[in-house]
C-alpha cells in the first residue's frame, strides 16, 4: 500500500507543478495575458488617433496651400468672412433681432431678422 500512496502522491505533486506552471504562464512574469491584452488596446487606440492627427494634419496643409495659391479660396474668405466687397456690389446682412429689444406690446419683429442694406459706394 505503500507504494500506491506514493504514486498517489507523485501525481498530485506533477498535477500541483503544471498547475503553478499554467498559472504562471497566464497570470505570473513581467506582464500577465490581461496586461498584453490592455497593452494591445492601448496600442491600438493610439494608432487610431495618430491616424486620424496625420490625416488632419494633411487637410490643414491643403488648406494652407488652398489659402495661398489659389486667389478664389481667398476671394471667397474675405466675403464670407470679412464681409469684403468689391467696388459697386451691395452687401446684404441678415441680423436678428436680440431677445432684450422686444417691443413694447409684447410681440417681436421679424423672427426670421430683418435685412440690413449697406451701401458701401458712398465714401
């Protein structure tokens, strides 16, 4: 009986080492699979936001080339944005009207704005 103890104890021992063995595969070392696993996450989501800086970063060179090379992407900045016109155009602006300058019987005026003309020919 002695010796069935023994190899009873001896697989129960060989079980116990690969146990800590695949223990330590999984969870032991410098960094466990759930660390790699993260790791693999983080990587990716920065490759992520690094392509999407390379391809902003593109669009604002083209925007910067548009800006200085060609004369109708100019143009059409200073008019949309500056309000730039040339010599015998009329500029046309939209303004609503603010909250605080209702009138007196309650009403608004013009809920869609008013037009506003402006001449720029006379000096």
């Amino acid at each position: 009986m002695p010796e069935a103890v023994r190899r009873h104890a001896f697989r129960v021992l060989v079980g116990a080492i690969w146990l800590a063995a695949v223990w330590y595969l999984v969870f032991g070392g410098v960094y466990s699979v759930f660390d790699i696993g993260m790791l693999e996450r983080d990587h990716d989501a920065a490759m992520n936001r690094i392509d999407s800086l390379i391809a902003r970063t593109d669009s604002l060179v083209q925007r910067g080339d548009s800006l200085v090379n060609d004369p109708l992407t100019i143009e059409r900045l200073a008019r949309e944005e500056y309000y730039l016109i040339r010599d015998g155009e009329r500029l046309f602006r939209f303004v609503t009207p603010d909250d605080s300058t209702d009138s007196d019987d309650g009403k608004t005026e013009g809920r869609r704005g008013r037009a506003e003309k402006v001449d720029e020919s006379d000096p």
